[in-house]
C-alpha cells in the first residue's frame, strides 16, 4: 500500500497537467475540447484522491500519517526546506472536497461558459487554480502552504477580473488583491518569526517543539496572531471581510468554487492545521472564536437587506465562514471541517443555482433585442420562477434549506455540532454561542426572504416572465449537488460519526437533542417570519420590499452593507488622501481608485519631496554623493572615538 | 628640517594651483594652472624615490592629456559659460561640505600613528625604469595587459563617438 | 601560473576585437550578421564558464584573480543579460536608424569587464575592471547620437562615473597606505589581527569604497544619477546596464566586503544597513511618481539595490547563494521587461509613457501575460523567481539580527506592487484602444518568451543553489 | 620631519578641492579637470605610501592609474565635442532635459 502514496502528488499534477495542455494547445482547439480536457484533469485528481483516502483509511487509526518527501530542498544549512506532501486525515478530508466540488463545477462550467471567447484562460485559470488549492491543502511544510495560498489568491484576483472590460470587475479584482496583502503581511510576519522561532517550516517538528513545550507560550502567541491577520484576509472575517462581496464580479462558478466552498476555506483549514500552535494560545483562541462568531452574525444581518442574488450569497458565506473560524477557534477542528464539507456543498449548488436562474434571466432578456440596460442578478426584477425553473428551483430549495439548518439536511448536523462543540468551554464560547444562535435566526430568514423573492409570486419583470430552463449540463450538477447536500451531513449523524472518527478518533462527535431541538425551533422561526412577510399575499404591488416599511431607516443601512466601506473609506482613505494633497501637489497621471489606495497617496506625498532631488542637475547629483561619502566618513570617525 | 621647508614650499604651490584652477573663470588659465599642480605633484614623486612615475606623469599627463583639454577648449571656443544656473545652494553648500572632508579626513590622519612613521628604505634601483619595467611583465602584467585593452576601447569608442553620424551615407 | 579565471573574459573580449576587425571591413548594410557574431560569442563563453563549473576555487595570475562559485554564477547571470541584450538591440537599432556593428562590440566589450569583476581578487583589478565596464557603457549611452537625450545621458554618466572612481582611487589608496596591501584576500587576513595605528586609514578607506561601489550599484544616497541615464540611452542599453552592471556591482560588493574587509562586517554593516533601507524607501517610493516606464524601471533598479545591499548584511552562508538567486531572478524580469518595451518601440520613434502601453495586453495576451509575470517577479509575489530571490534574502538579513531591515524590506515590497501593477493595469486593463501594438520581431518575442519561462522556472530549479559559498 | 601624515594631508586637500571644484563650475571642461585633480591627489597618496612602506606597488598602481585616466580623458573630450556639435553649449546645467 505504501507504493501508492509515494504517486500522491498525482493528485495536485492532474489539473496542472489539464493547465498544461490548454497552454499549449493551438488557438484552433474547440470550446468544448477545451472544457472536458479541464473537467477529465479534475476528475482525474479526484479519482485519485478516492485512492490515497482509501489507502489512508485501510491504516489503523494511528497510523494515518503519511510523509511523502518529493523533493530535498537543498538550499544552504540554516534553511533546508523538504518538499513534501502530508497525508493524514485532515488533508485527504480537504482533497476529497476541493477534487469532487472541483470536477462538478469544471463540468457545469462547460454549459455555464459556452460562447464566451476566452474560454480557455478561463479553463486554464480553473484547473491552475485546482492544483495550487491541492498543493496548499497536502503541503507538509507552511512555507509551501504560503506559496499555494498566494496561487490560489492570483487564481482568484485573475479570476475576478475575468471580464476586465467591465471596469468595476477589474476594480474588484485589485480590491481582492489590496485587501488581501494587508493580512498577508500579518501572514508573512508570522512565518518569519515561525521560521526564527522554530528554525523550519515542516509541521512535523514544529507540533513536536510545541508539543514538549519547548517554546515560549508568549511568542506562539504572537505567531497565531499574525497567521490569523492571512486568515481574516483569506477567509473574509472581520475586518477584512469587504473584499468577497465584489469578488462576486467574477463568472458565477468562480463564485461557487473559490469564493464559496474552497479558497475561502483555506483560513480554516490553516486554523485547523495549526491547530496544536493555536491550542497553546488560549488568548487568541478566544479572539478568534469571537470574531468568527461576530462575523457570522454581521453578515448575516447584512445579507437580509441585500438585493443582489450573488450579493446575498457572499455575505451568507462569510457568515458561514464565521462558523467556522469559531469552531476552529475554539479547538473544535472536527466540527469546523464538517461544516467547511456540507457547506462547500449546499453553497456551491446555492450559486450554481443563482447562475442559472441568472442565466435564464440574461438569455431571456437578450432575446426580444431589448437595448435597455438590465441586471439579471436584482432579485426585484424576479419573481414567480418556480413554474418556469422547477429543476432549479427545487434544488435551490434543497440548497436553501440545508443552508437554513433543516433536519436532516446537511447543513443541520454540521451547524448542530459547532454550536454543541461552544458549549461548556464557557467564557467567551458562550457568548459565541449565543451570537451564533441569533445568526442560525437570521440565517433562514434571509435565505427564505430569498426564495421567496426569486422563485414565488408573479414575476417583475419581462425577463423573469420569459425565463426558461438551463440546459442539462448546468441542472445535473445541481441535482447531484443537492443530493450531497441532503445526505452529506449524515457521514457525522449520531451512531455514525464517521467523519469526526477520521479526524479526531479523540472526540466522538456528542448529540444533545435538546440542542437539535433549539436549533430547529429557531431556524422554523426564522423561515415563519421571513414567510410572514414575503409570502405572496403579503406583498403589495409596487413595493420594492415589504421589510422597509418594517424596519425603516434600519433597512437602508442594511442595504448599504452597514455602511462599512464608507467607514473604511472615512477612517482610512480620506485621511490619507488629505494628508497627501496637504503635504505635496501630487500629480496623478493615471486614475487609481481612492477606495484602497490611500496609503500609496500618503507614501507618493513623501516621494514628492524626495523625487524634487532628482533635479537633472550633473552637479547636484554629485553633491549629492560627496554628502554622502561626507556622511559615511563622519560615521567611522564617530565609531573611531 | 629643510626637508620640511620644501615639503611646505611644494605644498603651499601644489594647494594654490589647484585652488586657482577651481576658481578663475577663463577655462584655458584653469587648465594651464592644472598643468602647474601636475609639474608640482611630479617633483614630488622625484623626491618620493619615484622617478619613473614622475616622468610618466609629465610626459602623459602634463604633456599628452593636458595638451589635448587645451586643444578641445581652443576648438569649441569654450574658455568661458554663460547662462544663470537654478542651483542658488550649490556653491555654498559644496564648499561646507568639502571643507568637511577635508577636515574629517585630516582629524582621522592625525589619530594614525602608523602615518607618522619616517620614510622606510626604497632602495634606490626599485624606483627605476627598469625595475618596473621587470614588474609589469611578472606580477603586474595582469593589469598591464587589461590597461592596454582599455586604451584601445577609448580609442574606438573615441572613433564611433567623434564620427559624424549624419554625413556617413549608409 | 593559472590563467583559467580569466578564460571567459579572454574569449569574450578576443570575440569582440574579432567583430571590430569584421566591422571595419564589412560592406556597409544590415549589421545582423554581428548580431549573430556577438550571439555566438556570447554562447562560446557561456560555454566556456559552464567548463569551470566543478572548480572550486583557482586563484591565479599572480593573485589577481580568482575563481570560485560566486565568480560562476555572476558570469552566467552577466552572460544571460548580454544575450538578452544582443537580441532586443537588432531589430531597435534598425528601427532607430542607428545601425552600426560598433554597438556590439561594446555591448561585448562592457561584458568582458563585468567578467572581469566577477573574478577580481585584487583593489587595482576591482578599479581596472571597474573603468572597463564603464567606458564602454558611456558610449553605448550615447550611442543614439545625435538624439539629444541619449548624449545627455551618456554625459552625466561619465562625468558622475569618473567622480566615482576618483572616490574609488583615493578609497585604495588610504587602504594601500594603511596596510602596504591591495590584495583583497590579504587584507582579510591582515583586519583579522589590524595593526591598530594604522586602522583609521583602512576605515576611511573603506568608506570611500563604499561611495564609489554605492554609485555603480545606484544606492541612496548615489542613485541620482540612475533615472536620468535609464531614461536618455537606448532602451537595450538601459536594460543591459539595469541588469548586467548591476550584477557586476554586486560582484564588487562582494569582492571587497564580503572578502577583502569581512573580518571588519560590524564596522561596515550599519552604515550599509542605512543606505539599504534608505535605498529600499526611495527607490519604491519615488516610484510611484513615474509615469514613464524607463525611469519606472530605474526606480525599480534602485529599490532592488536595497535589497541588494541587504544580501550583503545577511548571514553568508544563506546570503551569498541568496545574492546569486537574486540577481539570477533580476536580471531575467528585468530583461523580460525591457524586451517588452523595446517590443513596443516603433520606427517612428519611441514613446515610453505608460499610455502608450494602455489596453496592448488584450491585443496581445502572450506578451500581456509575460509582463505581469515580470511584474510579479519583481515585487516578489510566488511561485515566480522574485518570491524565492527576496525570501533568501529576507532569511538570511533575519538569520543575521537585522530584523528591523527585513521590516522595512516588507514594507517596501507591499508598496512595490503599487506601482508594479500599475503597469500590468495599463496593459490589460487601461481603457481605450492601444496607440501601437508591439512588434512581431522574432528575436524580441524570443526573449521575452525565454525570460518568462525563465521567471517561473527558476522558482522550481532554486534547488539547484545548494552548496554554494565563498 | 616629513611624515607619510603630512602628504596624506596635502593629498586629501588636493583631492577635497578636486570635489569641490566639480560641484561649483559649470563648464563641462573645467568639471572633467577637477576629476583629474582628484585622481592626482590618489596618486601623490599612492606614491607616498609607496616610498614611507618600503613597498613598488603604490607606484605601478599609479602607473596604472595614470593610463586608465588618460584614456577616461580621450574617451570624455569625445563626448563633449559631441555634444557641443549638438547642442552648442559645454555648461552642464544647461543639459537637464532629463529629470524627476
């Protein structure tokens, strides 16, 4: 059996292998070529993850633990890195649920896609994107973590900016990428003083020295800190939450697969993977624990007021995310995967849905020749497409209600184990605990608010009148997504508890029916009173959404995202871009957006100063040196003393 | 203590010529006083034990080099610039900055008592021509050969930079 | 008497003489036939530097020369930027009017003292290979006489150059004075037990090195002269001297103070430190100002000598290798870029504000791509080269205590990808229609097809660096 | 007495007023002297420590010196009698163009 692993890294070249030959191929290939060369490379990967899983699980419970050296970094003594994959539980878990999302989305991608004339970047990116997800998930060291973190992060940038020619879509993407080298300098920091701390980056010795406690508890402390700054950016967490929102300018099965159910769960899973780091710094397991919690909440309350189809969703994956990280935070790194699983697949059908429906809308439009301008992705043009869409539709339901916590959909089980994981930790678990709950709440009242405004009544416009159907290669994926996403919770249902025994033989999962029962009773009060005031009979005409009689200006507020950008904008970007355009008449030869770019007006304000040196005059340049070599000289006569 | 006399004399010369050359406007007189410094600097080397370098620094660099700046001053008509400059901190500045190494630099000999030390023995053929003649063929003939290669890259270089580009009918 | 150091420079430099002979007595025409003579050349000394390249250390001639690790990894990495160099130049220099074979023999020549430096073991062969790059490079600079800028430039360098070297002279000679030595290894030897009478000298000495070296590598506060030069040649030439010169920069660095006075890192190291976050700071910082993709890529020059001079503080076992790596990683994305720009000039003249690079990307993809690539190299963002060239280096200054600098050298690196992508923006996202697409020149294609892949292949091969010290 | 202290002194003045020089007048000839004042000032240094050490090689080094500078000065004249044909002028501050 141990043969079969030494060819693990299969898994991570398959896609880049389909990447390969997309990249060579001639500009002549079909589309369609293009499609099912992407989708047989993940496939591929994904058969391959089934063996290694199978292998791992043949093993004994404490022999799941496989280190396959690839390549001896032989670089100088101090920093000898081996390259080599980690396969044990928790990484083939992630494998498995990155290949079998992956390949199904390259396939709907197929149908998604179709016509559009760069279609093979788009594949290329995807299946790019693939391997360097694997790669950061089977990596056995951080360092190359860290290298599979930044791919799947320029996968994305690149991704969001697919269609640049929109310029909001090229805006978004550099607002990703911003965003995001803000905790990746957090991140970096970390690795730096890992690195120093430790003296490798290989996990192996690192949870060893951790484990004999051969640290000091201060420095891991900072260590997690700033590894969780690259979580807050990666994963969208608080504050750093803003950038996944406008990352839905990308195509839909991005959304789905990068921005939905895989890249954004790298935080997690590095939460998870340094989970023996994490367990020594009790202080940030509570920090983060708490942000997890508040984030899921947040944006939860913003997803009610949002009207954006894709809008809603993103904020309901951050909140998911939230979920998540405070699972992770609090140690419960079981509980935290399940969910990362069942939601990968609920919220992957969710967009999958949401493209389709946008889809419809978009050919239906198209097709009467009507030039006005028009968003297929405004839920207020929607309306009474359960009729016309019943495959999508009913998925949609399925996706939608595991989301919302239903019994015995997935989304269930997997909410159910994290709130009972918070449970009797105490401090500040328990207010997590209670913030989750009000986010279980409002979690099936937008998802509910949603339904019912895309899929009953009467539609709201010409184009949701006219919608039709998708083809068959975009609704059988949604069918077989909502079948995941009806039984992929059961794997961890009481009695079995599969999962959790794969990745904690330690902690059998615990079922409290009390806890179940909360859980249901809140989420059913969710759905009644999101019901209460969407249903159709409720809903006068001409009203743009009977909760802003309800809740008034409050609605506004949650319809302006809480007004956070602006807050951003107002703590961060004004301050600079006046402190720039006090300090140096700043010429700004080419538009940058203000929004992210105050700190490069605050630095451009001091080149300013600087630049005017560079007069063009031979002899101030050479006053110049002579001041220095003045300078230095001064400096050993000082050092002479 | 006559030796000091001279050493001052030479000194006092070589110190005017220089400062004279950086201050008269017309360039033909500044190059003229440049010449004055090389002479003074050369019989300096004759009382270093030195007398190849001295008759290599009058006959190339007195003689040959100084020729030639006199040469290309005469042609472009270049012996004075007009025109204001925009630099109004340039001279003072220079000038503080100047004094300064000056100063940081002799405050630094001054601690070096290994600079005090008096006139170790040359014996008298090792300054000769053919002693270094006999050098630049063993030990120095490494930098010898690459002097020569950097005489004909200025030569050529000196060729393709002189050689009037427009009237060479290509 | 061991001549074998001096075998790549030898052959480069009969090469080049052997052009001059050709050029005198070719019938006037298209100069490619030097091209490809220039080219061969250049493959013949990379050949004959990959024949040295089990040998681990030769000194020979005397003591003046030295061959070692180091000195084989910059002479491939100055022999790479060369060939580059040589295929951006045919189709710019038919374009600009200025076809005239001279050009590659300097090209050659400039080389063959940059291979000199690689192997210099004595203060008198760092000056006389020092003078050897340079001249040559200030006719290049002026090679496209009489455009006025190009002249310009080529006198500012000179003049600026020629004030450095007096530095570097007087620098010797205060050492000389102090020790009797010249040879970089003795004075090693001799720092390790100074005689302490006669420090002062060494130090000030030392210091005014560190002025003229400072110059040649563009170091703040002795990089002003940079932009102005980058921007006024031609734009092989810019590229060539962004690359090449900076590489051998680095190699004289690392003759005179990582061997000639390491024994004495902790006098020198903490004016270096200044000048590397000094040089970090201005050089990304002014560059944010740029609108004109030459001097961009002077700043970007500048800024990398911070990095640069960073490596030298690092712990030399990691930083050595971490300085080869580096300039390795440079001088490909350098050279990519600047194939891209030299792609971009037309026989109508050249324009290199970033508006004239606005929108190309989404006519050509391919040369789109090859710039972001570089781009990212630059900044440093993985799996391309730059991430592994800073990382090394960042590792090593960090191994070394020097962890403030590695601070100041994040910060820079975030506010390099400002200005970086800017570029990358302007190509594929700029509005409008390009002005002018880039040329279908093969041997410009060619470069920057080879750059790119060399970009991200060297991410993978760095494994390849193991074992390698001074 | 003379010491090797007291030309080093003379040398460093030469060489101080050479730098100067180069930074205060604007006539390209006069600049490109200075330079050579400079390069002088190394020479007296090398010569000197030459004679007080008991050592040739101070003096090959100024051989050496000698011809790279004559050479640096073939090469320099070049450029400015090229840029003279262009541009008229050898004052450094008119040549500028290039800045920021």
């Amino acid at each position: 059996m141990g043969a079969l692993f030494e060819w693990s890294w299969l898994i991570i070249a398959f896609p880049l292998l389909g990447f390969l030959i997309n990249l060579i191929s001639t500009g002549q290939t079909r589309e369609r070529t293009v499609g099912v060369v992407a989708s047989m490379a993940a496939a591929a990967s994904f058969g391959m993850s089934v063996l290694v899983f199978a292998a791992l699980l043949a093993r004994p419970p404490e022999a799941r633990l496989v280190e396959v050296s690839l390549y001896r970094w032989a670089i100088v003594p101090p920093l000898t890195a081996e390259v080599g994959l980690r396969i044990d539980p928790l990484s083939t878990a992630m494998a498995l649920i990155v290949t079998l999302v992956g390949t199904l989305i390259h396939v709907y991608s197929i149908g998604y896609m179709a016509g559009d004339p760069h279609i093979r970047r788009f594949f290329m990116f995807l299946n790019l994107f693939l391997a360097s997800m694997l790669l950061l998930v089977l990596a056995d060291n951080f360092l190359v973590l860290f290298v599979g973190w930044e791919l799947v992060g320029l996968c994305s940038y690149l991704l969001i900016g697919f269609w640049f020619e929109v310029p909001y879509n090229a805006w978004a993407g550099r607002k990703a990428f911003i965003v995001n080298r803000i905790g990746d300098f957090g991140f970096t920091l970390g690795l730096l003083l890992l690195f120093w701390t430790f003296g490798t980056f290989r996990y192996g010795p690192i949870f060893e020295a951790v484990e004999h406690r051969a640290v000091e508890a201060g420095v891991v402390t900072l260590i997690t800190l700033l590894l969780f700054a690259g979580v807050t950016g990666k994963s969208a967490q608080i504050p750093l939450y803003v950038w996944l929102p406008d990352a839905m300018a990308g195509p839909t099965p991005v959304s789905a697969l990068i921005h939905a159910a895989t890249m954004v769960t790298a935080g997690v899973y590095l939460i998870a993977r340094a989970h023996p780091l994490f367990a020594m710094a009790p202080f940030v397991q509570g920090v983060v624990t708490l942000i997890g919690a508040v984030t899921a909440l947040w944006a939860a309350l913003i997803a009610v007021g949002q009207f954006d189809i894709k809008r809603v969703l993103a904020f309901s994956t951050i909140s998911q995310l939230g979920y998540m990280v405070a699972a992770a935070g609090a140690g419960a790194v079981g509980a935290a995967i399940f969910h990362l699983g069942t939601h990968a697949f609920f919220k992957a059908l969710l967009f999958l849905g949401a493209g389709s429906v946008i889809h419809a809308l978009e050919h239906a439009h198209r097709h009467p020749g009507d030039p006005s301008p028009f968003d297929p992705n405004d839920m207020r043009r929607m309306g009474g497409l359960a009729q016309r869409m019943p495959l999508t539709f009913w998925t949609y339901g399925i996706g939608a209600a595991a989301l919302a916590g239903l019994p015995p959909l997935a989304g269930f089980w997997s909410k159910d184990e994290i709130l009972i994981s918070l449970r009797g930790i105490g401090g500040w678990a328990t207010l997590a605990y209670g913030l989750l709950l009000g986010a279980a709440f409002l979690t099936a009242f937008y998802m509910t608010r949603q339904v019912g405004m895309v899929f009953a009544g009467s539609p709201r416009s010409h184009a949701a009148a006219h919608a039709h159907e998708s083809p068959a290669v975009m609704t059988v994926p949604l069918g077989i997504f909502a079948f995941f996403s009806v039984v992929a919770g059961w794997i961890n249902a009481p009695g079995l508890g599969a999962l959790s025994a794969w990745l904690e033989p330690e902690h059998p999962p615990v079922f409290h029916p009390e806890q179940a029962l909360l859980a249901t009773l809140i989420a059913l009060a969710g759905i009644g009173a999101a019901w209460a005031i969407y249903r159709p009979q409720a809903w006068p005409e001409g009203v743009e959404d009977p909760l802003r009689p309800v809740l008034r200006g409050f609605f506004t507020a949650l319809t302006r995202k809480l007004y956070v950008d602006e807050l951003y904008d107002f703590l961060f970007v004004r301050p600079f871009e006046k402190v720039a355009r006090g300090v140096a008449e700043v010429v700004e030869p080419y538009g940058i957006d203000g929004a992210v770019n105050g700190l490069a007006r605050l630095v451009q304000s001091a080149a300013g100063r600087v630049r005017r040196w560079s007069s063009g005059y031979v002899r101030q340049y050479g006053l110049s040196v002579l001041i220095g070599a003045v300078l230095l000289m001064f400096y050993i006569l000082w050092m002479l003393r | 203590m006559g030796e000091l006399i001279v050493f001052y004399l030479l000194a006092g010369i070589a110190i005017a010529t220089a400062l004279a050359m950086v201050i008269t406007r017309n360039a033909v007189h500044s190059a003229l006083f440049l010449v004055l410094n090389l002479v003074v600097v050369a019989v300096f080397y004759l009382l270093l034990g030195a007398p190849f370098v001295a008759m290599v620094q009058i006959a190339v660099y007195a003689g040959a080099v100084m020729v030639l700046f006199l040469f290309v001053i005469m042609m472009l008509g270049a012996e004075r610039v007009g025109g204001a400059t925009g630099l109004r901190w340039q001279a003072p500045l220079a000038g503080a900055m100047g004094a300064a190494l000056i100063g940081g630099a002799l405050f630094a000999f001054l601690q070096t008592p290994a600079g005090l030390a008096p006139a170790g023995s040359l014996p008298a053929p090792l300054g000769d021509p053919a002693t270094i003649g006999e050098r630049l063929l063993t030990t120095y003939v490494l930098p010898f050969e690459i002097t020569s290669i950097l005489l004909l890259i200025a030569m050529v270089g000196v060729v393709v930079l002189a050689r009037d580009s427009r009237s060479e009918g290509k | 008497m061991l001549w074998w150091p001096l075998l790549p420079t030898l052959i480069l430099t009969a090469g080049a003489l052997g052009l001059l002979l050709v050029e005198a007595f070719r019938r006037p025409g298209s100069a490619s036939g030097m091209a490809w003579g220039a080219l061969g050349i250049t493959a013949l000394t990379l050949g004959a530097v990959g024949a040295l390249v089990g040998h681990q250390e030769i000194e020979g001639l005397y003591r003046m020369v030295r061959w070692d690790p180091p000195a084989f990894w910059l002479s491939l990495t100055i022999l790479i930027g060369t060939g580059l160099a040589i295929l951006l130049s045919r189709h710019y220099l038919a374009d600009q009017g200025m076809e005239r074979g001279e050009y590659y023999v300097f090209l050659l020549l400039a080389a063959a003292g940059m291979l000199l430096m690689a192997v210099a073991a004595d203060l008198l062969i760092v000056f006389l290979a020092l003078e050897w790059l340079s001249f040559p490079l200030y006719v290049l600079a002026g090679f496209a006489r009489p455009r006025l800028e190009s002249e310009e430039a080529a006198l500012k360098y000179f003049l600026l150059g020629a004030f450095a070297s007096a530095f570097l002279v007087f620098g010797i000679a205060l050492i000389f004075a102090g020790t009797g030595l010249t040879n970089l290894s003795d004075l090693a030897a001799w720092l390790k037990h100074p005689d302490p009478g006669a420090q002062p000298l060494v130090w000030m000495g030392g210091a005014l090195l560190l002025v003229a070296l400072g110059f040649k590598v563009a170091a703040v506060p002795f990089h002003l002269w940079t932009p102005d030069v980058y921007e006024g040649a031609p734009t092989p030439v810019t590229g060539f001297m962004a690359a090449a010169t900076k590489t051998a920069a680095v190699a004289a660095l690392i003759r005179v103070f990582l061997v000639g006075l390491g024994p004495a890192v902790a006098l020198w190291s903490g004016p270096v430190a200044l000048m590397a976050a000094g040089t970090m700071l201005v050089g990304n910082g002014v560059a944010l100002m740029q609108s004109n993709f030459k001097r961009l890529m002077a700043y970007s020059s500048i800024a990398h000598a911070g990095y640069l001079l960073m490596g030298l503080l690092g712990d030399p076992a990691l930083a050595v290798p971490g300085l080869m790596f580096y300039l390795l990683a440079y001088t490909l994305a350098t050279m990519g870029a600047f194939a891209v720009a030299v792609g971009m000039v037309g026989p109508e003249g050249e324009d290199q504000s970033f508006r004239a690079y606005t929108g190309v990307a989404r006519r050509a993809p391919g040369i789109g791509t090859a710039m972001a690539l570089f781009m990212l190299s630059l900044i440093g963002v993985p799996p391309t080269a730059g991430f592994f060239a800073k990382l090394l280096l960042f590792a090593a200054a960090w191994q070394a205590g020097w962890i403030a600098l590695v601070m100041v050298g994040i910060l820079t690196t975030v506010i390099s990808a400002y200005f970086y992508l800017r570029v990358v923006v302007a190509m594929w996202m700029g509005p409008g229609e390009p002005a002018r697409l880039p040329k279908s020149d093969l041997w410009v294609r060619l470069s920057v097809a080879l750059t790119g892949v060399g970009t991200l292949l060297l991410g993978v091969l760095w494994l390849m660096f193991g074992g390698l010290s001074l | 007495m003379v010491t090797l202290t007291h030309y080093l002194a003379l040398s460093a003045i030469l060489f101080g007023i050479g730098a100067v020089g180069f930074l205060v007048r604007r006539n390209a000839l006069i600049v490109f002297m200075c330079v050579e004042l400079m390069l002088n000032a190394a020479g007296l240094a090398f010569v000197a420590a030459s004679r007080y050490r008991g050592l040739l090689e101070g003096q090959l080094t100024v051989f050496f010196v000698l011809t790279v500078a004559a050479a640096e000065v073939a090469v320099g004249l070049a450029l400015m009698v090229a840029i003279f044909r262009t541009k008229k002028t050898t004052n450094v501050d008119e040549l500028s163009s290039l800045r920021g």
